[in-house]
C-alpha cells in the first residue's frame, strides 16, 4: 500500500485512498484553530511528526510526501516503529524540495517552567501538583480529539478541572480523519503528543515537558509507550534542536491514585478519567450502572463500569479513609469489577491484565474480607 501526502498550513493530507479493513478512504490530520502558535518550527515539527502519526495506524509499504520531505533522523524514527510491530521498514520518498529544520537562534528555554498536556484526568492533575511542589511553574495544554471516542468530554472536564485549578488552559484543537484502529493508533501517540506541546514550549520558554511515566510498561507496550523510545525521541528533539526536557515520573497508576486521594481529594474528584462515550455513560448513570448502588459516591465523570472507573473507585475504596458507602453496595461493587475484568482478559486479552488495576482489586477484595 502506498501513501502520497501533502503538507499545508498545519494540516496533513492524502492525495490518495488507503485501505484499511474493509473500507478506503483519504486520511488526514490537521489543526484547525487559530489559537495554535504558528512558527517555522510548528509547521516543521507538525509535518514531520504529524506524518509519523498520520501513517502510524496503517502501516504503508510506501510513504511518499509531495512537497516536503522527512528529515533523516525522522525517517529512522518511523522506520523503527514499523520494525516494532514486526513490520518491514517503509519505502520512504519525496517529490519537490527538500525539507531542512528551521534555522533560529536556540531557544532559551527555563527549566524552572513545564508544559502538562492534559486532558482533564488523574495523571495531568498529578504532574500539575507534583510540578508546584517542586516550585516550577506549569502550564496546562489540552489537545483535543487525541482521543477520539472520548473527546468531547475530555474538553469539557479539562476545562472544568483547570477552573478548579485556576489556571489558564491553552488548547491545540486536532482533526483528525484516520480511521479509529483501536490501540494502534497509540503507536505513535506519545510522540506525537510532545511533538504538539514543544511550540507551547517556545511560546512560554519552558524546558520541561511532563508526560506519563512508564512504571506500568508492559511486554506488548506500544510503540511511543516504551521509555527507551521516548529517551530516543528526547534525544532526536535536541539534536534537531529544540532543547526540551521530557520528563515523566515513573509510579504506577494506582500510586497516582493513593497520592491524589491522600494529598488532594478534592481536586481529584474534579477530575475525569472514565473511558466510555457520552451516550452510553448517560446510559450507565440512568439505568445501568448507578441504580445499582444507590449510596455509591460516583465521581460526576464517572460512568462507573469500565476499565478507568472501576480502577478509579477501587483505589477510593482501598486508600480513601474517607469513603462513606454502605458494606454491602462496596462488596457488590468490587466482585462486578472482579466479574468485569476477568471477562475482560478472557475475551479482549492481555490489556485489561493491567498491572494496577489486579493490584487494585486484590487489595479490595482482602480488604472487604469477613475478619
Ligand atoms: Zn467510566
């Protein structure tokens, strides 16, 4: 399968159909407001790596960019990704003038000021809080449409949450026209990610770029999932030369969770992190979910059933000392959490046997255990 894509104004295209299942269909990525900082460096760092993200999901035998051309180290990049996946490394062309990395005097950047992407969920909360007790200054970005299926609401709580915070929220706003291919899009989304928060980075001087550590990597961790990939990709950014620091603190997700609840229980629950589309969580708070335990504290977020709920509520029920809800609905709560995630496994497979979320749910159960 071959890919032709053409650059312009922040906004990557194919000139051609690819396939992918069933159907074909162009493909294309783009950011579409005003807001966004548009630079030399935005428009090189959006074509180079939006293009990695763009062909990430399906894998081309042929990448051919009209118009522009990938840097070598970019193309070495995307070739290992393919290698990754077990694929074979891409044929990588180009039509009309070469491409160079834009020229400008270093950046200074500070290290005393950071760059959160954030999306409205526990772990932007946690680098934000994390940030200020270390005395930097944060500066809070949302991109939206990085997840497709969860989108609208993650907007609407990031800008919940950043009112909490009383901070401003600066949003790069993302179209993006490739198909839903489930966890493979994630193959790149890390990468791409930082690559949209390093003009943020420029426009506020700030060296550091806080992400999500890698404590709970596992054997089928995707491509920019890896820490050794982000360390390459850290290293290939300032070789290009824009001197950022990607940080990331290395805890596993149900630590986040017992330090929010500990340290900061309010402002954890203004915070969003629940997995299911607006339609069926509307439907899970009417009817499917919620009635079932009418004296469970939900967070307002919350579906309450799936994979980013029941670990959420789990920590809440193990670390919470707080927790006000009767025996018997906690009891209920956890064995349909136990029931869900073993069916899970079974039929969806090894990314539900997420190292947190059993951790979790072995410490709930022992701790509901008749004494
Ligand atoms: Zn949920």
């Amino acid at each position: 399968m071959k890919i032709t894509i053409v650059y312009k104004d922040l906004s990557l295209q194919s000139v051609n159909t690819v396939s992918f299942g069933n159907k074909t269909q162009r493909v294309s990525l783009s950011i579409v407001n005003e807001a966004y900082p548009k630079t030399p460096e935005s428009e090189f760092l959006f074509s180079q790596f939006g293009t990695m993200h763009l062909v990430s999901p399906l894998l081309p035998s042929h990448i051919e960019t009209v118009g522009f051309s990938l840097v070598k180290p970019v193309r070495e990049l995307i070739q290992k990704m393919y290698r990754s996946c077990g694929k074979q490394a891409p044929h990588i062309t180009h039509t009309g003038e070469e491409t160079r990395v834009p020229k400008r005097k270093r950046a200074q950047l500070r290290k005393e000021f950071s760059i959160i992407p954030f999306s409205g969920g526990k772990d932007g909360l946690y680098h934000y809080v994390k940030e200020k007790e270390a005395k930097r200054v944060p500066h809070l970005v949302h991109v939206r449409n990085m997840n497709l299926a969860a989108s609208s609401s993650e907007t609407e709580w990031s800008l919940k949450l950043a009112q909490f915070l009383k901070e401003h929220l600066d949003i790069a706003h993302l179209k993006n026209g490739t198909p839903k291919n489930g966890f493979d899009t994630m193959r790149s989304r890390d990468v791409f990610l930082v690559a949209l928060m390093v003009p943020y980075a420029i426009t506020y001087s700030a060296q550091n770029i806080v992400i999500e550590g890698f404590a709970d990597e596992g054997e089928h961790e995707c491509f920019s999932g890896q820490e050794k990939h982000m360390i390459a990709f850290n290293k290939l950014l300032n070789d290009l030369g824009f001197p950022v620091r990607v940080r990331w603190y290395n805890i596993s997700e149900w630590q986040v969770f017992k330090y929010l609840i500990e340290a900061y229980p309010k402002h954890l629950a203004h915070t969003s992190s629940c997995f299911a589309y607006p339609p069926l969580k509307n439907r899970m708070q009417r009817k499917d979910c919620w009635p079932k335990y009418p004296h469970f504290p939900f967070f307002k977020s919350q579906c309450g059933a799936c994979f980013k709920c029941y670990m959420a509520n789990l920590a809440r029920i193990v670390f919470d000392g707080r927790f006000s809800c009767p025996e018997h609905e906690v009891t209920r709560y956890i064995e349909a959490a136990d029931k869900w995630v073993k069916k899970k496994i079974r039929t969806k497979g090894h990314y539900f046997a997420d190292r947190s979320l059993l951790h979790l749910l072995e410490v709930a159960k022992e701790k509901m255990k008749p004494t």
